[in-house]
C-alpha cells in the first residue's frame, strides 16, 4: 500500500467517524431503574411525579424554524382522584401554583379495573386554536406507572401541532 493510499483512507476514516460521532451527539437518550412500584388505589388519591418528559413540537415562523425534540428529566407532580361515580380528578402542581384549585372537568374514565386506569380529556372544540388539546392518562394500578399525553393542534405562536408526554411514578 503506498503512502498517498494509506492518507486517502485515514482522511476518509476521519470523515466517516466524525460525521457518526456528530450524529449519534445529537441523540439524547436517557436510563434510570425501575421504580420500586407498588399497588396503587385511585380511589384513595395519588401523587404522581414526572420521572422523564418529552416535548415535540414544529416551528414555522422565525429563525428557530424547523422541527424539535426534546427529551428531560421530569419535575412536575400532580394528583389524581377517582370517586365511586367514576368520576375523575387531574390537577398539575403548575396549574396550583398558578392558582387553579380544581381539575378539569371534561375528564372521561374510559377503562377503570383492577389493573388499569385510563381517562381522556377532549377539549378539540374550543374556539381558541391554542386550547384545543387531546389529554390522555393511562395508569397501571398494579405498579404505580403512569402516562400522560397531552396533544395540541397549534403550538404557541405557529400553526403546527405539539405533543408532550411525561412518564409518571404514582403513590
């Protein structure tokens, strides 16, 4: 193998692992051990908090135009309730700090047994574009782990969705 060989391949090497080292920067993953989940009772009244959330949205308008993903650790809690009715309680430790004392009240129990909870909350027909939203809390009973999604059309200040999840530890 001659020397100008031997540099062509150590150039490409370098641009082919730099190019996958970029990449592979940009993704963020993150891990943590399961939590130690125990039985949990809706009825009772729960806490639930965030371990890790996501965000995704697209932009539009002005220079951060383009479509983002983020991935964080999670930092809000919220309460759940469910009374004999089947009625439905979900209040956000933001919405409290901001003044909001009640939950929601669109909220339907679509599935409520001895292993699930799962209760949606569809407010597609407001007339304000920003506040119409797709709530979706799903609970396994048997360990405490929740989902909640929530969905909009329109993200602030652009005309393009936003979705945003948070995976949650109940107790």
């Amino acid at each position: 193998m001659n020397i100008k060989h031997l540099f062509f391949t150590l150039i490409i090497s370098v641009l082919v692992g730099g190019s996958v080292y970029f990449y592979m920067s940009n993704k963020t993953s993150l891990k943590e051990n399961f939590p130690n989940g125990v039985k949990v009772d809706p009825e009772a009244g729960l806490n639930c908090r965030a371990i890790f959330g996501n965000l995704l949205y697209g932009n539009n308008i002005g220079q951060d135009k383009g479509i983002h993903a983020n991935l964080f650790k999670g930092s809000d809690e919220l309460a759940i309730e469910t009374d004999s009715q089947g009625k439905f309680s979900f209040i956000t430790k933001a919405s409290v700090g901001i003044g909001q004392a009640k939950s929601d009240e669109g909220w339907k129990v679509v599935k409520n047994d001895k292993e699930y909870l799962i209760a949606v909350l569809d407010k597609l027909g407001d007339p304000i574009p920003i506040r119409n939203s797709h709530n979706t809390f799903m609970l396994n009973k048997e360990n405490g782990i929740a989902i909640w999604t929530k969905t909009r059309l329109v993200n602030l200040g652009t005309n393009t969705p936003e979705t945003q999840s948070y995976l949650l530890r109940c107790n």
